[in-house]
C-alpha cells in the first residue's frame, strides 16, 4: 500500500510563513506525525506533493525518508492538481491525506483495515459551515460537497481517504480530463464523487465520530490542535 499526502498550499487563512504540513504540534510536525503513523500501519511507500517553500518540505522529507513530488501550478491550482502532480508514482490501494491534518492513531489504523473501493471517513458531530460534507440517503452517499447545507449534511468529510487499485484508474482519468480541460480550481472531492456516482465501486462510509482528528485552516484551529494533540 501506498500514501500520497497533498501539502503543496500556503496556508493564506493561518498567516504561517512556512508550509502547514511542517506546524508543530507538541514539538512535532504534522508531516512527521503522519508518517510516523503510516509506517506504524505498515505504509512505507509514501509521496509528499509541495510547492509553497517547496525547500523546506524537501528538507523535512529527506530526513523522514520520504518523496517529494514538486507542483508548479500551486499557486494558481487547487488540490485535484495536486493530486494529479503525484498520481503517476501510485499504483494499487493507496491512502490520501491532506498536509494540514492530524488525527490520533486509532482513526488511521481503522481507516486501513475498512473494506471497499474507496474509504470516506465521516464525522456526524462535526459539521460546519465552510467544510466538506457527506450527505447520506438509504446509506448511500448521495453528495460530497462543501455547499451541502449544513442542516441536510449527514456528517463532515474527513480529509484522510482510502483507494482501490481499481478506484484509483477512475479516479486518474477524471483527473487528466480535468486538467486537460483548464479547470485548475477544480476540488479533488469533486472528481472523487464523479467516480463514486458511476455505482461500479464499493464505497464505504468510515463513522469515526468520536474520534479526535483536525484540519488546520486557522489560527484558531492550531490553538485547538495544540490543546487537543500535545500530549499525544
């Protein structure tokens, strides 16, 4: 098994001066956290897709061991870029994280032993506003959208998720087309669910609620990771 983890942004809503993967939390970076997590699961094949300050990342990633797959069209991109930067290194089940998360050790282990083609860990607990959201119908997942209201969402989208071999061939030609087809703004939430829509996979829905996890946008959501994970 595989991990690619998407940590080309700046992080303009935190106001660092440095990639988010390399914040500190209890005086480790998320990066090496997360890696440290991935090998404890048996992962040792892990890519590493930067961009801001691309030298720094570089640097953190030779010391942990791990590839660094450079994005040139980071400022000017959103994440399916990202992930298409890297994709051609992937082959089989692989894992995809964003840069800017943590979570305790409990959710990563139960996320690679969870079945099906593509793996959505989901928090009924925590949905707000502005995050990415899973609506549920008859346990289908119907819609994967950061414009689900709030109230009709069924839980929020964690950024941590599981492929296929057979997912991930769906997957990376919606990519391409998307590339191929200047929509450099493109979610790759959005061409995850094209290729969920399709109904030729199984897609599992991860309820992890209860377990501790954060994706770090803002100076408030440090200060709550630094409460929550320092100690851990």
């Amino acid at each position: 098994m595989q991990a690619i983890i998407l940590a080309a942004g700046c992080g303009r809503r935190l106001g660092c001066d440095q990639p988010k993967a390399l914040l500190e939390i209890g005086g480790v970076t998320l990066l090496e956290r997360f890696v440290g997590q991935l090998r404890r699961g048996g992962i040792e094949d892990i890519f590493v897709i930067c961009g801001y300050q691309r030298d720094l990342i570089e640097t953190a990633a030779a010391q942990l061991r791990i590839i660094t797959i450079y994005n040139p069209d980071y400022d000017r991109s959103d994440n399916l870029v990202s992930f298409r930067v890297g994709q051609g290194q992937l082959a089989g089940r692989c894992l995809m994280c964003h840069g800017d998360f943590i979570a305790e050790e409990n959710l990563v282990e139960r996320l690679l032993i969870s079945p099906g083609d593509v793996v959505l860990p989901m928090d009924r607990e925590s949905v707000e506003t502005e995050s990415m959201k899973i609506r549920l119908e008859d346990g289908q997942v119907v819609e994967l959208s950061k414009t689900i209201p709030t109230q009709q969402a069924s839980g929020e989208s964690i950024p941590m998720m599981v492929f296929s071999g057979k997912f991930l061939a769906a997957l990376k030609k919606i990519t391409d087309a998307s590339v191929a087809q200047s929509r450099w703004d493109r979610l790759l939430d959005d061409a995850i669910f094209e290729v969920i829509q399709s109904r030729e996979f199984c897609t599992t829905v991860l309820d992890a609620t209860g377990l501790k996890w954060m994706e770090i946008d803002t100076p408030a959501d440090l200060q709550k990771a630094q409460f929550l994970f320092s100690r851990c």
